[in-house]
C-alpha cells in the first residue's frame, strides 16, 4: 500500500501487521468471506491508460475501479455488447420517471 494509492494511508501506516492471521485460520471470518465473499483475489497487468480511464470513471461515480472493472468483465462474459448496456441503462431509467 502506497500513499498515493490509499487515502487512508496515514492512518494506518505505522501499524505493525506482522502478526496478523489469514482469514482463513479465524472461523468466524472464514464463514463471512464464505458467505458473502464469492470472488476470488487475483493480480493481473493492465495497460496503464485502461487502469487511468477506469480509475477515472471510479471517481466521478464514486465507487472503487475495481468494482467497474469487475462488472466490465461480467458483461463481456455475458455477451453483452455496448447497445445491450445502453439500452437496458435507458429502460431502467425510463421506469424511474
């Protein structure tokens, strides 16, 4: 974790984590993750312009980039195309009104 990453940084950048269990070996969080969890953690690289425009894209929405790359991926698994996106967008929001 850098400082320019995280805006909570500071707050726990001098905590020691050394001994800190893997959810894992704590019951209780284990059933948690288990729970509600159902992903899985992976690193992968990612040109530095796609990770700025979702980065980007994150801030103005005001959620993690993350999360949009996530459901990025859950679309393209889907099939679905732009179109698709924007349209079932627009009857979403045409049922607001």
């Amino acid at each position: 974790m850098s400082s320019n990453s995280d805006p909570n940084y500071e707050r726990y950048a001098d905590m020691d984590f050394g001994d800190a269990k893997p959810v894992s070996s704590v019951p209780a969080l284990a059933k948690l993750q288990a729970e509600h969890g159902n992903k899985s953690r992976i690193t992968m690289r990612v040109d530095n312009t796609t990770l700025a425009a979702f980065k980007a894209r994150a801030e103005m929405s005001g959620t993690s980039y993350q999360t949009l790359m996530n459901e990025a991926l859950r679309q393209f698994v889907q099939g679905l195309t732009l179109a698709d996106v924007v349209r079932e967008t627009i009857r979403k929001e045409m049922q607001h009104t």
